[in-house]
C-alpha cells in the first residue's frame, strides 16, 4: 500500500500543547489588557480592536485562498498577530487605520511564512513602523476625555513628573492595550504557568534593559526612574508577547539568551539617545534581523563537521 511521506525541513520539535491551545491561551492572558483599554478609553478602543482582528483574519484567509494554500484560520495564530496589533494602536484613531493595520499585519505574516517558512521580523513592529510614516498624525495623538495627553515616557524624557502606580495600573495615556502593566503582568504569569513563555528571552530581556538604563539612564538604581521605565513605553507588551514571538526566536537555546540580551541592550540604547518614540518598534526589528547570524555563531556543528562547511 503506497504511503505519503511529508518532508519538512528541520528542527523538528514535537511539544505538548498544540498551536491553537497556545494561541487560545495567549488571547486569554491578552483579554484582561484589552477590557482595560475599553473600559479606560471608551467604545472607540472596542471597535478598533475589532476591525484590527477581523480584518486580519479576512487578509489571511483571502490569501491562503487565492494562493491555494491550506487555510490556516482556526489555528488563532493571525487572531493573536491582530489582537497584540490593536493594542499598539492609539485609541483615537479612526477604524479605517485599524482595519489597515489589520490587513498589512497579516499580508506581512503570509508572505513572510509563503517565502521563508518562519516571520522574518515580527508583523507587529513592521506594520506600526509603516503606519508611523503613513499616518504620522494620527498615530502619535493620545485623546482620553477629548483631551490631547502626553504619555508618561514623554513628560518623564522632558525631565516632568510622573506617576509610576498610575503606569502599573493603567491610568495613564497611551495606546489601547500597552497602559496597563499589571494586568499584561499578570497575563504573562499565566503563560509562564502553562509552559508557552520561554522564559530565557524574556527573563534577559528584562534584566539587560534594566541594567543599561541604570548604567547608562543617569540615575543609578532609583526605583522611581527604572519603574518609570519598565512600566511605560508599551515595554511590558513588548516584553511578554512582542519580543518572545515562536516564529521570530533563534532555534538555538544559546542564541535566544544573547536574543533576549540584544534586545534589552538595543530598547535602552534607542530610548535613551534615541530622537524617535519608537525605540521598542526599532530595537525589536533590529534584533529580529541579527536572528540568523545569532543561529549561526551559537548552533552546534556535528561531529566529524569542519568548520565553514556547515
């Protein structure tokens, strides 16, 4: 009896919970943030989450069927690509721009998974940086109450005051799902607790930012700028579910512990010398882009191999 065999190319990892268990336990831990945003900046933060999402999941679903490619839809990976891309987007925008960011996050993922097999740098960075330059206006404006507010990092860089329990807890301005420290805290305590997060990302992530801005930040160890820092920025959304992204980590343990490294170095260098906002969207595309070269000097060669004839 003739039998068809599959062959894909490696690593071949088989783990205990499949891609659609882990993405529904991603949108879990998301949800807490996103009532937040709604809940904080009104029906208007609701409706871009929205359009963001199913203008995401139409794209993708579009394009697996225009190329013939099997449909990935159920598998909630473009769910959470749209959910994570809403949260990045200032809760006045108008629902066009979210169902740009939408369509251009899944396109960039499709491609990207059609001609390399893997997200080559993560659609969330790339489609805020190209909505930066689109709609400029737009993206840098934080309205609450109909009042233009400045976010914390901002008056905290023009040497103002800021409130740090304020930041924790989301009473702050900024965009619909990155105010809220705690609450995407907690929802990464949940990932961490059901074995999705990789910890050695994230944990040297953490500690290497940390350490730069206290080196470098100019005011040592002081709990008040660092908090300032760790809470503010969108850091916290980045941290726990922009940066460990599966499809953008190195595939070698070694190579996502200087991944996590690089990124911290690379978010405090951009934040503190930086003239752009948008330190975390630089660092992170930055760090994405060394992945292969971090694969390359950190990947075992096989005994018998010389090297350069990898």
């Amino acid at each position: 009896m003739e039998q068809t065999i599959y062959g894909m190319s490696a690593p071949h990892m088989k783990g205990r919970m499949s891609t659609d268990k882990i993405m529904l336990c991603i949108i879990l831990a998301l949800i807490p943030a996103g009532i937040h945003g709604v809940w904080r900046y009104g029906s208007n933060a609701g409706l871009i989450i929205l359009v963001t999402c199913a203008s995401a999941i139409a794209t993708e679903f579009l394009f697996q069927k225009i190329t013939k490619k099997p449909v990935t839809v159920k598998d909630f990976r473009v769910l959470v690509t749209g959910l994570i891309m809403s949260y990045c987007l200032p809760p006045s925008v108008e629902w066009y721009i979210g169902a740009i960011a939408g369509v251009l996050c899944a396109l960039i993922m499709q491609i990207s998974l059609h001609f390399f097999y893997k997200n080559v740098v993560s659609p969330v960075i790339l489609t805020r940086l190209i909505l930066m330059f689109a709609f400029q206006s737009e993206m840098a404006t934080y309205a609450f109450d109909g009042l233009t507010m400045a976010t914390p990092l901002t008056a905290l860089k023009a040497d103002g005051t800021v409130n740090t329990l304020f930041m924790i807890l989301g009473r702050t301005g900024g965009c619909i799902g990155e105010t809220s420290a705690l609450l995407l805290y907690i929802g990464a305590i949940f990932l961490i607790m059901m074995g999705i997060m990789d910890f050695r990302v994230t944990g040297m992530y953490l500690f290497s930012f940390a350490a730069f801005m206290a080196v470098f930040g100019g005011h040592g160890l002081s709990s008040y700028y660092l908090t300032a820092h760790l809470a503010g920025g969108g850091f916290m959304l980045a941290l726990w579910y922009i940066a460990p992204a599966y499809s953008t980590l190195p595939i070698t343990k070694e190579g996502r512990w200087l991944y996590g490294i690089l990124l911290g170095v690379l978010t405090g260098f951009f934040r503190l010398f930086g003239p752009s906002a948008e330190n975390l969207c630089y660092a992170i595309l930055l760090a994405n882009l060394c992945v292969p070269l971090l694969e390359k000097i950190t990947i075992r060669r096989p005994f018998g191999v010389e090297k350069g004839r990898l």
